[in-house]
C-alpha cells in the first residue's frame, strides 16, 4: 500500500514538473519571437505607413496615457508590466531600438493600417449615419471611450430616462461603469458571465490578466486566451493572416462545412464571420485597457450601485472555461443581494446562444420583479 502510494505522488510531481517546464520553454520561445516580430513590424509600418510601429514594449513612463477625473489612470499596467526575458535583458540590442522608435510614437488616429482588411464590410464602420452602435478604438483605448460612444449613439439621441442593462463577458465591465455613472437611471443590471476578480486596486490589472490568461498551455482555449493577451507582435501576426484574409478564411470554412453548418444556419455563423473579422487593434486595447484596465474601477462601481441599491443579476454557465465561477461568486460576495443563476451544461457562449428562449424568459422576468419591486 505504501509503494503505491509513494509512486503516485512521485509519478503526479514528475508529470507537475514535466508541465511547468515545457510551459516556461515554449513561451520563453514565444518571448524572444515577440521581440523579433517587434522589429519587424516597426520596420514594416515605417515602409507603409511613414511612422513606426506603436506598442507597448517601453516602461510605462515613456508613454503618458490620459486619467479619469480623480487622477487615476485609465491604461491597465499589463500593458507595460508584461514580461519579456529577452527585452528586459537589451537582446540584439532592444534597449537601443526603442529609443529611437518612441521618439516618433504618437497616439493612433482609428484609421485602417496595412496590416488590416479593407474590404467594404470591414471599413463600413468609416461610414456616417444609420443606427448601427460602434466604437473607434485610439490609442490608448480605455472604457471611457466606449461609454461616450453609448452616450452618443443611444443614451443622448434617444434622451433615455430609465433603463435596463444587459451584457456579457467583456461588456458586463462596461456596463458596471454605465451604470455607476447613471445610477439613477439604472432599473436592473443582468451581467452574464462576468469577469470579476477581488483584488486590491493595485494588483488587480494583473490579478484578472493572470486569471483569465495565465500563461498556460492547456486547454487551447486558455492557451489561445494567454497567446494573445501577452504577446502584443505574435498576436498582431496571427489577426494578420486571419483578419486580412477573412474572405479567404470564410470561403474555405464555407466549402468544408456545406453540409453541416450552412443546412442548420442558412449561412456561416455570426459568431465565425466576426472572429475572423476583429483587428489586432482593437482586440488587444479591449483585453488590457477594458478587462484588465477596467479591473481597477470594479470595487469603486460595485459600492456605488450597492449604495444606490441597483438590482444585479448574475447568469453563468457552469462549464465556462472563459471566467471562472469564482467571479460570480465574488459579486455576491461584494453586493449581497445579488441574485445568481448557474446554469447547467452551458460555457461561455451557450449560455446564452443554443438557449435564446430561455435567456430571454430569464430576462423577461428580472425586469418583471424590478418593476414590482419600484
């Protein structure tokens, strides 16, 4: 009994060890292609665009972003605060290179770049007029920006006195700031999926990276989360041979998946045509200036509805791999009368698509019991 268990333990700390140090390997290699592909598209963008590239590869002070009223800064510190071994050591001589290249880096002006598809479909968001709800993402991109554009495209012209807030993943942290600020106005807040983590302000940009993309390599889904979230030039890259060449993409997935998704769907899903659709741009200032940035600001905006006493609503998947249930279960824990609703084999899409009846039944009735309860 003793052997067996001794060479459980053993064989469970070698196969812990084997992991860790394949992990620190494979990104020490994706560490040393980021800086590489950093020069690259520095000389790249100086070819076709007339300027070097704007990144995040300097210390935090070489770049001044904008603040909010109370002095805090809006970019999240995982933009500059990411690691890179071979940065942080000068390799081929970095340290010289940036010194040069942020001498011309300036704020972005929301135009399309080389590296981004120019078909009509994706440049349509250029366009004046119609209804449709966007937003320009500049450098450096933060929350502030998305709760003008709401503001101007649907609080302000529809002069809305009341109403409800829906949002998931992402947007559930956008729709926290909307609410704190139109707290008077706010009848009800449903966040699905939210990514909430407990933090002190200080640590808490890095606290939400490390959670939803710690640098891991299973399972693909948190490893494509942790590529893309820490290497700003390999990400960069892949949105390149994506999104550029979407159209390419969508024929190809088209012809290979006729039969099963075109039958059930009609045509490709929404889903598929915008992920092979999102920038590199706004992708990543959406990641660290929203998620992680916007982290700071959650236990100021959780207390400033608690006080107001906004209904809150939490719905989550039992299966998302995307946000642990640890967050909703944070919420609750901060505003105690937080309703939460856990729903059984769903992830971070199908808890909302595959069961859109259900979800608005859901909705249907939490606005019902706001309204009783007024």
């Amino acid at each position: 009994m003793f052997p067996a268990l001794f060479v459980g333990k053993w064989a469970r700390k070698s196969a812990s060890t084997i992991i860790s140090a394949t992990t620190y390997i494979v990104f020490l290699i994706f560490d040393f292609l980021d800086m590489i592909f950093c020069i690259i598209y520095g000389c790249l963008d100086e070819l076709f665009e007339g300027k070097p590239s704007h990144c995040y590869c300097g210390d935090r002070g070489e770049i001044q972003g904008r603040v909010w009223d109370d002095g805090d800064n809006e970019l999240s510190e995982t933009l500059y605060g990411r690691n890179n071994v071979f940065r942080q050591m000068r390799f081929l001589g970095f340290g010289r290179n940036w010194e040069n290249r942020k001498k011309s880096f300036g704020g972005g002006s929301g135009k399309r770049i080389w590296s981004d598809c120019g078909c009509e479909s994706c440049v349509s968001w250029m366009k004046d007029g119609g209804q449709n709800l966007h937003v320009v993402v500049k450098e450096p991109s933060a929350i502030r920006d998305h709760l003008e554009m709401i503001e101007k495209s649907v609080i302000n012209p529809f002069e809305l006195k009341s109403f409800h807030i829906v949002a998931h993943s992402m947007g559930c942290i956008i729709s926290l700031a909307l609410a704190a600020k139109y707290s008077n106005c706010v009848k009800s807040i449903t966040l699905v999926a939210p990514p909430y983590f407990s933090s002190l302000k200080e640590e808490a940009s890095f606290t939400a990276l490390q959670k939803l993309a710690g640098k891991r390599l299973w399972s693909p889904l948190l490893f494509c989360s942790s590529f893309m979230s820490w290497y700003e030039h390999l990400g960069r890259f892949v949105c390149f041979l994506v999104s550029q060449n979407h159209r390419i993409w969508e024929r190809i997935l088209k012809l290979l998946t006729w039969r099963s998704l075109l039958i059930f769907f009609g045509d490709l899903h929404f889903i598929i045509i915008d992920m092979t659709r999102h920038t590199h741009h706004s992708a990543w200032h959406s990641m660290h200036n929203v998620i992680c940035g916007g982290a700071k600001f959650l236990e100021e905006m959780l207390e400033n509805l608690m006080k107001s006493e906004v209904k809150i609503c939490v719905i989550q998947g039992d299966g998302d791999e995307v946000v642990p249930l640890e967050c909703s279960k944070n919420i609750k824990s901060k505003v105690s009368n937080t309703e939460i609703s856990i729903i059984p084999n769903a992830d971070h899409i199908s808890v909302i698509i595959g069961r859109e009846k259900d979800f608005t039944r859901n909705l249907a009735h939490i606005w019902a019991s706001s309204a009783d309860s007024e």
